[in-house]
C-alpha cells in the first residue's frame, strides 16, 4: 500500500486557505512610500503604502505584461504610486493604473486588489476561496491605554484551523504547557464569525530567577481562523497584557505565525504590584520578557502541530465540549465545503 505523505491534503482541514481576515504584516514595518513583497495565501503579494499612508494589498503581477511589482522584481513607490519596472505603468493605492509613460492609462488596468485594513498596529486583508467580499469586520481596540506592540514569529509546517484550535484545547494547556489549575469560565459561544472562550489557570514563570506562581484570568476572541485577540489579567499583580495570534497560511503546507503583545500602562487603583514593575522595568523590557514566554510556549505547539495530522473525527472527551463546537464553527471559513468536522 502506498503511503501518504503528511503534507498530503488529506492530512488537513478541507481547504488549505480558509475565508477570513489575514496577517500581511506589523504596520510600522510599511513606512510612507514603502513597499515589502511575501507570500501569502499560496499567492504572491505586494503591499505598498503611498505618501498619504494608505496601504494597498494586492497581487505582485502587474495586469498590463505580468511585471512582478516587487523589490525583487523591481517594482517600487515614486511619489506616492507603484511603479512597473516593465514598462512604467503607475499605479494608486485603489489599484487603478493613473499613468504610463508614452500613453493615456488603459481603463482597465487595474491591480488585482485585496480589501486590507490597518488596525492597532496590524495590516490585515481579505481571503476568500470563493472570491467574495469581507463577510465581517475586525474591531479596532482602544490602543491609549497599552505600551508599544511588540512580536514574535515563526514559520511552520501546519494550518489555521490547527493552530487557531488550541484557543479550545483546554487539556493540552497543562499537558504541553505545564500550566496549573486550569478550569474552562463557562462555555465557549459563537456569534456568526466570532468566538469566545475563557479560562483561567496558574503559570511558574521566573523573574530574574526568581519563581512566581501567577494566577492568570484569559478571555480569547477568535474572528476566523487568522484573527485571535486574547486579554489576559493576572490577577496576584494586577498586571494586564492583551495579545494577538495571527496565523496565516504562506503556502500550500506552511504558516506564518504571528504572536503580538502589549502591556497595558500604569493606572489609577492599581495594585502594588504592577505598579512596582511598570515603574521598575521598562515596558519595552517587559513586553520582549512576556514575548519570549508567549513564543517559547508556541514552540511546544510547534513541535506538536509540525508531526500530527488533521483528525475529521476526533475522538473527544468531556472535557473537550469546546473542540466540537469549535469544529462546527469553522465550517462557515470553507464557503465550498460540507466536509468540516
Ligand atoms: S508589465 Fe507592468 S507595465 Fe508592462
Ligand atoms: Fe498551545
């Protein structure tokens, strides 16, 4: 009998690229005028930024003679427009062409676009596998309150579905990660696109060696299978930290995930204790600390998510009531499939 090979689609949840909103990149990496090239569901990509700001997603191939319209290609932003490096063609942040060098601008040149947008610090755009237009809309939290961004990435072998599932995974919490106590705070609901999840667990961490036994409260919200926002209280200190896993399928076996974290600033009322390490430790120190923590933890995943395989039909126990409705609830990002389980 012939082997399957794990990168074999079977492996995987029913569509390697689901509908949703997607990581591009951390915004501050795309100044005015700026311009970065990737891959990015299975396809290649260019976002840009113009003189004003706004940022464009949109294929990397130039719709005139196929120009690849990134660095590598040559392509780059001249006063606030991306130019071919075939033949000049000009185009704005609405992919429309405006100018060529010897002719008026064919109407019909025009960028094949992505619907992006620029929120707390991110660019994300639009995928659908059935080519419609955004089904929802991200939320833009409240950024006064919070220090800078700060991230961590990594590049692997798995999917969305799976990565974006430990968000339900309450068991492997302790068993990967060696968290203490953790108990679910009530079920895990779905509203359309959205879907939360709480819970609450103890963590060693150490503090320049020094051990401390944090008692943390978690509440996720996921709006697909790229977007995961988590708040997190810890409740011994009064320290609040709010995080972002994006996950974003490069290609047809890889993704890129993206861990982003701030700290929320000092606040009136506030207890001793995170009082004492914001004044003591720069926020910026801090946020590398917890990042380090948050990316070691997604290697534990990694390691699991690189070898397992996709199973339609888990076996689950009773306390993974969250995993089924998190199956059910994927369904929805496959708009061409009945096969989610
Ligand atoms: S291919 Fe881009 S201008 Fe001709
Ligand atoms: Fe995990």
């Amino acid at each position: 009998m012939m082997r399957r090979s794990i990168a074999d689609n079977s492996y995987y949840p029913p569509g390697r690229y689901p509908e949703g909103w997607y990581l591009v990149e951390i915004a501050r990496k795309l100044p005015a005028g700026g311009i970065l090239e990737k891959e990015w569901m299975g396809q290649q990509i260019v976002a840009w930024r113009d003189d004003a700001g706004r940022v464009c997603v949109c294929e990397a191939y130039c719709p005139h003679l196929g120009g690849h319209l990134g660095p590598k290609g040559g392509g780059c932003v001249i006063n606030g427009r991306l130019v071919c490096p075939f033949h000049g063609f000009e185009y704005d942040a609405a992919g429309r062409c405006v100018a060529t060098p010897n002719t008026p601008p064919p109407k019909t040149a025009r960028l094949n676009v992505y619907e992006a947008r620029e929120l707390n610090g991110l660019i994300l755009a639009w995928w659908s596998p059935a080519g419609r237009g955004p089904q929802w809309e991200l939320p833009e939290w409240p950024e006064k309150e919070w220090h800078r961004l700060d991230y961590g990435s990594l590049h692997f072998r798995g999917h969305p579905q799976e990565t974006t599932e430990n968000s339900v995974d309450f068991n492997h919490l302790q068993y990967v990660h060696g968290y203490l106590a953790v108990e679910r705070a009530g079920e895990v609901q779905v509203d359309g696109a959205r879907l939360r999840s709480q819970f609450n667990f103890r963590r060693k961490l150490y503090l320049f060696g020094a051990p401390i036994l944090t008692r943390v409260a978690a509440a996720v919200h996921v709006w697909g299978l790229g977007y995961s926002f988590v708040e997190f209280h810890e409740r011994a200190s009064g320290l609040k930290l709010r995080q972002w896993i994006l996950s974003t399928p490069v290609n047809d076996t890889h993704v890129r995930l993206v861990a982003a974290l701030q700290i929320k600033r000092r606040e009136p009322g506030q207890k001793w204790l995170a009082a004492v390490l914001l004044a003591c430790l720069p926020a910026s120190w801090l946020s590398r600390f917890f990042v380090s923590r948050v990316m070691h933890d997604v290697r534990q995943d990694v390691a699991i998510w690189e070898n397992k395989r996709y199973q339609p039909l888990p076996i689950l126990n009773r306390y993974d009531a969250g995993i089924a409705t998190y199956r059910k609830y994927c369904e929805q990002f496959y708009p061409h499939s009945t096969l989610t389980r």
